[in-house]
C-alpha cells in the first residue's frame, strides 16, 4: 500500500477522516470486506455510524473495533498524524509537543495516544535473537557509581539488554525493565530473548550470569578488572544503552520507571527498524490496527516493574 514519505505527502493522502477510514479498511480487508460472523463479502456503508453492514447477516462491523482507535474522541486523521509524527521523526516525539502540534485539549490526550501507540509496537512477541550476542544491564535515573551493581539501585530503574554483535552494525535489540540485577532476573531474561540452538552470548563477569553456561546456554563471560573497559569488552550493547539514555533524556526528559516498558517497546522497535525509516508509518499503522483498546485508566494503573 501507498503510504506517505513527506508531509505534503501525507496532506495530500489523508485529508480528512473518511480517507484516514478509507485507509484501515484497506490494510483491514486488502481483499475487499469479509464479514467475521458469516464470511459474506457484501456490504452497505452506514454513513451515519460510519460502519460496514453485512448485508447477509445484518453484522454491522466498524473498522477500528478492537484496535486503539476503538471508541477514540479523537479524529482519525489527529491519530494518522501522531503515527506520523512518531514514525518520521527520528527522535520520536513527547506528549507536550503532540499536544502543541495538533491542538489537543489537554496533555492527557496526547499522552494517552502515545502510550497507546507504543503498547501496540510491542503487542506481539518479537522472533529471538541468533549468532554473537551482547548481554548487559543498565540503571536509568541517577547517576550509577562504579562497584555497586545490585546493591544501592534502589532510586533507579533497571534494563536488561541483548543485542545481536554483527560485522559493522548490531542487528537487532530486546530490553526489559527488570526489578533487580541479579541471576533470578537476568538468567530468565537471556535465555528468553535468544535461540539457544544458533547463539553465544557474551557477558561481562558479573555473577548473576554464571550460570547461564549450566543452563544450556553457549556463555562466554569476559572477566575484567576495570570497569571503564566494559566498553571495550561488550561494545554494541553499550552503544545501545548510550542511544538509549540520549533519547529518554532528549526526547522526553526522563520518563517515570512505571511506564518505562512501553518506552523500551518503541525504541527496539524503532531499533530494530532503522534501516527501513521510509515504510515506519506503514508499520507503526499496522500494528495500531492489530493493538487492542487500552484506555487511560488501564495504562496508568498498571504497574511494570
Ligand atoms: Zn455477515
């Protein structure tokens, strides 16, 4: 499908929200409508309920039912644009300034679609890493001083990290937010995100990865005395947590660790997609129309880590 790569682009395809319609429906039913109840392709448009009826059964299906545009108060074409935004800018985009940018009532709004659109990036399980892998963690929030892995973490966040080490650029990442460094968090962790029949994973020589060798899996921990050589010792998975920080700290200031999760979604994703920035948009749209609903009081009630 047609999606749009400039602004203009973008104005020009999605001018307004029967358009914006238009488009789910396509990505929806590339093969023209299909009812879920009686799989009869054949449909009248109810303009006033902006729904399909099937004109077998009666089934009246609506193209953003179970997606997170379900029952929105925002316009579709407000939703395509914050996909955008989110999808063209490099760096993403913060609440304040989607909220600025399409004149959204309040800073809720913008926050909640955010969230919303970041849930549905990390809806389904991604495929498992393979071949050299970098495993590490890392605080987010404070300064760390050098020694004090697990202990005096208290006041931060903490993300696991693996990456895939390849010839000139890493291939691709998985973080998690996990509640304490230790062997019962990052053992689980590791041997969740990669294939343990095509990958070794490299460490540093913290403890609560000893035992990953025991388990199965093709360990390779690396013993250093300085710390300032972890670096140099695991180098992708640093870069990762580098362009981590840089972009928590420049794009949103920070973020609260309970909504941290969602955060990490959109940055593997986006991680993972860098080299295929031009069909972001794409992407990013079909997994909104794949997401389920979450409203606002869901997603701040829940607790991650
Ligand atoms: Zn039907």
């Amino acid at each position: 499908m047609e999606f749009p790569s400039t602004m203009l682009d973008f104005m020009h395809q999605f001018s307004d929200d029967d358009a914006c319609r238009a488009y789910l429906e396509k990505m929806r039913w590339p093969n023209g409508f299909t009812c879920s109840r009686c799989q009869g392709t054949n449909a009248s448009y109810v303009a006033s309920r902006r729904l399909r009826q099937c004109a077998t059964c009666r089934y009246q299906a609506s193209v953003t039912a179970g997606t997170i545009f379900h029952a929105t108060q925002t316009s579709l074409q407000k939703w395509f644009l914050a996909i955008f935004f989110l999808a063209r800018h490099k760096q993403g985009i913060s609440a304040l300034q989607l909220q600025r940018d399409l004149g959204l009532g309040s800073y809720q709004t913008a926050w909640t679609m955010l969230h919303k659109i970041r849930s549905a990036l990390g809806h389904r399980p991604a495929f498992r890493l393979t071949g050299l892998i970098e495993a590490d963690e890392t605080y987010l929030g404070g300064a760390v001083s050098g020694g004090l892995r697990g202990r005096g973490a208290a006041h931060k966040a903490i993300v696991a990290g693996a990456v895939e080490r390849r010839e000139r650029a890493a291939g691709s990442v998985r973080l998690a937010v996990v509640p304490r460094a230790s062997k019962a968090e990052l053992g689980p962790f590791v041997r969740g995100v990669i294939d343990a029949n095509d990958a070794t994973v490299r460490t540093d020589g913290w403890s609560a990865y000893d035992h990953l060798g025991e388990e199965g899996v093709d360990h390779e921990p690396t013993i250093q005395g300085d710390p300032t050589r972890a670096a140099k010792v695991l180098p992708s998975i640093h870069n990762v947590f580098s362009h981590l920080k840089t972009w928590l700290r420049g794009t949103f200031h920070g973020v609260s660790p309970k909504h941290l999760d969602r955060y990490l979604q959109e940055f593997t994703y986006r991680f993972d997609r860098r080299r295929r920035e031009d069909e972001l948009f794409f992407f990013v749209l079909r997994r909104a129309l794949q997401g389920a609903p979450l409203s606002y009081s869901r997603l701040t009630a829940e607790v991650t880590g």
